[in-house]
C-alpha cells in the first residue's frame, strides 16, 4: 500500500526547496523502499536546485544516504528487509560491454527504480541520481543498495554514496595511488579531502593539498596532507615542484572542475604522471594546452567516474576500515541538521562553512 512521507522537494529552478508530503509505490519487481536515516547535502543537489543538471522538476533532492531496507519487490535477492544499506547511485546492470568486458565499475547501464514517486496531488517527481533521499523513505533499484555493516553510525556511512567515495575512489582506484608515491590535490572540499584520506590510505608518503582558503588547508591536514599550499599567494607548480624535488608529483588529482586548476594539475605532474579529473566543469568550460606538452610529458590523463568505484566492492571494505579507526569518516561531518535546515546547509556549503552538513532522519 503507499505511504505519505516528508521529503524535500525543489520545484523550480533557483527557487528554495520545500519540505512536501511524497507519495512512496510499494517496490515492484526488482525495486526497495528504504527507512532513511541520514543523507549528507552534496553540491550535486544544489546543482539539481539550480538548474545545472536538467530541467526535469519538480525533484526529490538527496542521495548521499545509509537506511534499512523496509520491503522488497519480486526477484530481488541480494537485499531483505532489516538490511543495513548505503544508497550508491551505480546500480550494475550485469549485461553492457563493460560488464561483460570484467569492468562493472563503468557500467554503462546503470538502472534505477521503474515506478516513480509523486507529491500528493499525483504530480511525478525526478529523484536525484535515481535516489531523492531528503526523505523518511525512499523507493529505488534493488541494485541501488549496498549492505554494510550496521555498527557503522549512519550519518558517516551515508557520505561512501557520493562525494567521499568519489575523492577516495579518484586516489585509490583511477590514480592508483601506491605506497611512497608523491600526491597533489587540487580543492579541498568534501571530494578533494577524501582524495587526500585515500591517498594517506593507500601510503603516500608526500601528499600536498592546495586550495585558495587558509580554513580548507588547515581541515585539509587532518585528512593527510603532509603539506600545503595556498594557491593564491603563491605559484602552486612551482611550489609542487620545490617540495618534490625538482620534479613534480606522482599523481594530480584536481577536485574543483575548472580549467585553470586542471592545467596546474598538469603541469605539477611529474614526467610520466597521472592526472585525474574528479572535480564536475560545466557544459561550457574548455581548456587548450600545448599538444607537444602532452605527448612530451607521457603518463596519464583520467577522468574519474564516482571515483571509479564498485559499491558492493568498495563499500563493505571502507566501512570496514572506518570501523577499524583507519579511515576518517568522521572527520568530514562538520554538522548534523533537521529535513527542514536542507536550504540553510546549501548557503553554508556555497559559503565554504563546512564540508558536509549531515540531515538525521
């Protein structure tokens, strides 16, 4: 039977967001409703606010979340109900080319639910990333969940569904960091700090963080920066290179999506470097570089998807390294709010005043 919930809805561009009643469907074939218990507010919904994804609104912001499955639908076999789950937004459809290839983590047909939840007057809502999780509940692949384990509290586990996983992804996995390699990451936000965390996780021994605010570099070094620098009172290559020898490092990850961050990045590489875009330009962005420079430099340059992650890989081992007291997922909860404080964590976030404001169900 469907279910009246809360949930917080952007109904038009620009426009704040209001806490509306939802109408959850019971799953259906292949589909979990999920009991939220907390969400992190990522940029990604603020992007969904304004506009910067698509048009499609009204929409059920929120997808950065950890719940309890509460019902399944028919032929869903890898979750039950009174399961602990992070929502991943890569529910592996098993049958593309990258699937079939052995690479499921590029899955290029990911799925979300069928049916869709509407307000209360029938009118269809289009959830973030196929989660909308600024919600009690919430309906969304089967596939969509991932069961880790339920000592893990719930506001930290929820931020693996986006952002964190994206910054330690983009280290770990699509920079494949390695033990003693020299690291840079350019932005130090909820994405470029997690990049810094994988990268001390994976054995960095030097690890630079650079960003334009003294407060980003201060938290910055608490997730594994061995050095800083600010990247508006100094040229940040030629500092890169001063720390480095001369040379350069390792593997550049840039985690603010501008062209001019991407370039530094690849200049502060050394020869035969990594690069690695994990930061979201716009549509509009362009860069140019010289092509002799790319070719000259050798190594790599990479796009990171999601951090390049395998939820039902990735989760379960980083909760469990979280629960080990190894990976710092607490770190990056600067507060935890009501549904109703989602529009005043969105100008904190715009005003760099925290990493992640945390909504508690």
């Amino acid at each position: 039977m469907p279910q009246e919930v809360r949930g917080v809805v952007a109904k038009a561009k620009g426009e704040p967001v209001s806490v509306e009643t939802i109408i959850i469907p019971d799953p259906g074939p292949g589909e979990a409703v999920v009991e939220i218990k907390a969400c992190g507010v990522c940029h990604t919904d603020l992007h969904y606010r304004e506009g910067g994804i698509n048009d499609e609104f009204p929409f059920l912001l929120g997808h950065e979340a950890a719940g309890v499955v509460e019902s399944v639908g028919d032929d869903v076999t890898d979750v039950a109900p009174g399961d602990y789950v992070i929502l991943n937004w890569r529910a592996v459809c098993g049958s593309c080319r990258s699937c079939l290839k052995g690479k499921p983590q590029y899955c290029f047909a990911t799925h979300n639910a069928t049916q869709k939840m509407t307000l209360a007057d029938g009118t269809e809502l289009s959830p973030a990333l196929g989660i909308g999780a600024f919600c009690d509940k919430t309906l969304v692949a089967a596939g969509q969940c991932t069961k880790v384990d339920p000592a893990a509290k719930p506001e930290v586990a929820g931020l693996l569904g986006c952002g964190v996983m994206a910054g330690l992804g983009a280290a770990m996995n699509t920079g494949d960091v390695g033990r003693g390699d020299s690291v840079a990451v350019f932005g130090c936000g909820g994405v470029g700090d997690a990049a810094l965390e994988g990268a001390r996780l994976a054995g960095a021994s030097i690890i630079i963080a650079v960003d334009i605010d003294d407060q980003k570099l201060e938290w910055a070094k608490k997730f594994g920066a061995t050095h800083t620098v600010n990247s508006s009172k100094e040229d940040a290559v030629e500092k890169i290179r001063e720390l480095t020898g001369g040379n350069g490092v390792d593997v550049a990850i840039e985690a603010v999506g501008l062209p001019k961050t991407y370039e530094q990045a690849f200049y502060a590489r050394d020869l035969a470097g990594t690069v690695v875009l994990v930061g979201v330009p716009n549509p509009e962005m362009k860069i140019e570089l010289p092509f002799i420079e790319i070719f000259g430099r050798g190594g790599s340059l990479k796009s990171s998807w999601y951090g390049d992650c395998l939820p039902s890989r990735d989760f379960p081992m980083l909760i469990d390294l979280y629960l080990q007291g190894r990976l710092n997922l607490e770190g990056f909860v600067s507060e935890t709010i009501g549904i109703d404080g989602v529009e005043e964590a969105f100008h904190k976030m715009e005003q760099g005043d925290v990493l992640r404001s945390v909504v508690v169900m």
